[in-house]
C-alpha cells in the first residue's frame, strides 16, 4: 500500500499518453522551486467493459503495448500511475464478467498500475477480492457527501476518497468525512477546478450516459447555459477552489 505521506505534496496530472510531454512536464517542474509531479491517472479511451468518465473520443487513444511503454517510462521517472474504473458499474451478466476478467487481467498482471480510481462499490469488492494490495481510490463519481457514504466503502479498504464536488461547499460534512477517512488511514483529495453545478439535478445522469459511452453533448449545453445566465455559477460549483483558499481545506485534513 502507498505510504500516506508520499502523497502530500505534488502534482496529479491526466494522462496525455505522450511520452514527451510527460518527459517535458516532470522535467520543468522539478527544481527546488516548483511543485513537483507525483501522479499521471489513465485509461484507454475504450475503457474496456467498465467504461470511465469521459466519452472515449474526448480521450487520447492508444493500443495496449504503448499503454505498457507509457506506464514503464512514468516508473522510471518515479511518477505513480492511476489507472480509471470510474465510470458507474454494476453486474448484469456472465460473459460481461469473463470480458471483466479478462480487462483486470491486462490491467492488474501487465500494467501494473500503482493504484485503481473506482466508482462502484461492487467492482471495487471484486478487485480487492482478485488483488488485496492495490491501492484503491474512491472516485468523486462514487459521490461521498457525508460520512455515511465514506462507511459504505470501508470494506474494500480504500486509501483516498475523492469525495463529491458538492463538498467543498458544506463544511460540516467535509469534515465529519475528514475524521472517518484519517480513523481509517484514508486520504482525502478535493477537487480544486470542477465546474459542475452545485446540487446539479443532472449530475447521475451524465454520469451514467458517459460510463455507457454515448454522447453527452446536451449536458454540457444544459449547464453552460446555466452558467452564462447566471455567471455567479461558476463560483458557486462545488469544485471550485479558489488558490486563496486552499490553505483552509489543507488546515482541515484535506490535499
């Protein structure tokens, strides 16, 4: 399991799949001024029989092997490597769940990913069940609000919560959520730039149009539209941090 520790201070970045960028990022962000980059987190566009949270032609694509040669340069420059379950999940039959395997398979035994982002509950059971060492991370998509929800997850023994965008802005609970996760040796990693509305009615919804890989163009136009008739929106979004303020969240336990 990755030490608590090491996870503090730095940059997490999305995966770009380009081995020059990364090279060129981690490169100029590594003197003694800068923050330097701690985590790159990844999925293939297809996303296999899970999905993720995005729709695959807003992701870089790439085969499997250069999926493998990415992950060997990230290693060799000592950046950890987040693999993406993160799309909403559940079982419906057997040959989805032979398909699954043989998805972990690729992930678990060739990648070797330092840690899995994983939404659903029940997938993170059978992850753990199959692997009961890999870091596994609660994904925003998971939509922790409270500490009852970070409970529910205790089980699979998870070492961070990304908790719901909606947190940032209700104190009380983050830090209820705060005091389970440091009980339970749990990270908890806010978003600083989700630009969802807050208490969006569409939230679940989008989610589970992504993780079904169809297009969700009408969801961004619903909320942008929201946003440039009332500009106070994007202040408002739960997962705006502004740079001011993020001190308070750190005081509070939070990264």
């Amino acid at each position: 399991m990755q030490d608590q520790n090491k996870i503090t201070s730095g940059i997490t970045l999305p995966c770009h799949w380009d081995e020059g960028i990364i090279r060129q990022i981690v490169e100029q962000n590594s003197s003694e001024n800068n923050i330097p980059v701690k985590e790159v987190y990844g999925v293939l566009a297809g996303g296999g029989p899970v999905g993720h949270g995005r729709i695959p032609g807003s992701v870089v694509s790439v085969d499997e092997k250069n999926a493998l040669d990415y992950g060997k340069v990230l290693s060799s420059l000592g950046v950890d490597f987040v693999y993406l379950l993160n799309a909403p999940f559940e079982f419906t039959d057997e040959s989805q769940r032979d398909e699954l395997d043989r998805y972990l398979n690729w992930i678990l035994g060739d990648l070797k990913p330092d840690a899995l982002t994983i939404t659903s509950h029940e997938l993170m059971q059978y992850v753990r069940k199959r692997d009961p060492n890999i870091d596994i991370h609660i994904s925003t998509i998971a939509g922790v609000k409270n500490a009852d929800d970070l409970k529910k997850f205790l089980d699979v023994r998870p070492n961070r919560v990304v908790p719901h965008h909606d947190l940032g802005k209700h104190w009380g609970d983050l830090s209820q959520v705060i005091g389970v996760a440091k009980e339970n040796g749990i990270n908890v990693e806010m978003l600083s730039t989700e630009s969802c509305l807050l208490g969006c009615p569409n939230r679940d919804a989008h989610y589970r149009n992504v993780g079904a890989k169809s297009p969700d163009s009408a969801f961004h136009t619903t909320c942008n539209a929201e946003k440039l008739m009332h500009p106070r929106e994007f202040l408002l979004a739960g997962g705006i941090i502004r740079p001011e303020d993020v001190h308070l969240f750190e005081d509070l336990g939070a990264s």
